[in-house]
C-alpha cells in the first residue's frame, strides 16, 4: 500500500530522537526532494534544525512553510517555534510580531494562555512563565482539587518574585 505524504511525515517525526537528528533530517530532505514546497515537511525541517540551535536554517525553512501555505496546528506550532528561533537569534521584534499573530490567529482557549506563558517566558520572566503553563495543565485536564493543591505546592516552591 503506498503510504501518504502526511502518513510518512508522520513516521519520520514519530521516530525523531532529539539527541541524533540527522537522520530525521536526511529523511525529511528526500521527502522535499520528491515534494518539493510540501509546507508541513518544511516546517518539520525548520523545528528539526531548531532542534539543533541552527537558527538561520530553522529560520529558512519556516519561512519556506509559511510561504508555502501551511495552516492549522502545525501553523501554530511553526509560529511559536519560529518565535523562539528569532529571539534566540536576537530579533525580538519581530518574535514579538510572530507571537501578535498566533494569538490573532489562534485566540480560544488555552492557545491565548500558552502564548502569553511563552511572552513571559522571551522576557525573561520564567517563573511566572512556569507559573502560567501549570495554570494551564491544571485548568485544561479537568483535574482535581488534590491536582491543584499539587500545582500550588508547586508554585510555592519557585522563588519568590
């Protein structure tokens, strides 16, 4: 049976090991070479190289993905990651302006609150991004008050802002 451009993406990416990526990178290239402009095997390539803090080829190719169209939650997750990549690389506005637009694009619940976790986060604040993000895991689980007096204890635990 001949497996879909989606299908096998998907095992490539299920098989990724972050600590040895060049495989995943050769198998994401021979996928491009036989299609090319396919925008979900680009952004894979772009968080690949991320992966790798290769952030101008992370860059290329997400830039490659969006311009090629890419679009639900793999365009979320492209704009958040790309996101990083630029801040790392010292572009903070324009980090700041990829976020704008995830949280335009993508504004229900809970994508609102992990974008402003992950704000948090370029500015410096990790505890109260850390903060944030088990407010999050504690509200959209449907988890119990025994869950949530676990993430408070948590939260005391961080140091004190």
């Amino acid at each position: 049976m001949h497996q879909s451009v989606d299908d096998r993406l998907d095992a490539i990416v299920a098989t990724r090991d972050p600590y040895a990526v060049q495989a995943t990178i050769s198998a994401l290239e021979t996928l491009l070479e036989e299609h090319p402009r396919h925008a979900r095997s680009l952004y894979e390539l772009g968080n690949t190289h991320g992966m790798l803090r290769d952030g101008e080829r992370a860059r290329h190719f997400y830039d490659e993905a969006l311009s090629a169209g890419l679009h639900g939650e793999a365009l979320r997750r492209c704009l958040l990651r790309y996101g990083a990549v630029l801040h790392e690389l010292g572009e903070s506005e324009a980090a700041q302006s990829l976020l704008e637009e995830a949280r335009s694009r993508f504004a229900g619940p809970p994508a609102r609150a992990v974008f402003d976790a992950v704000e948090l986060h370029m500015q410096g604040r990790t505890d109260e991004a850390f903060d944030a993000l088990l407010e999050i895991v504690t509200e959209s689980f449907g988890v119990s008050e025994e869950d949530r007096y676990r993430a408070a204890y948590f939260r005391a635990l961080l140091p004190p802002r």
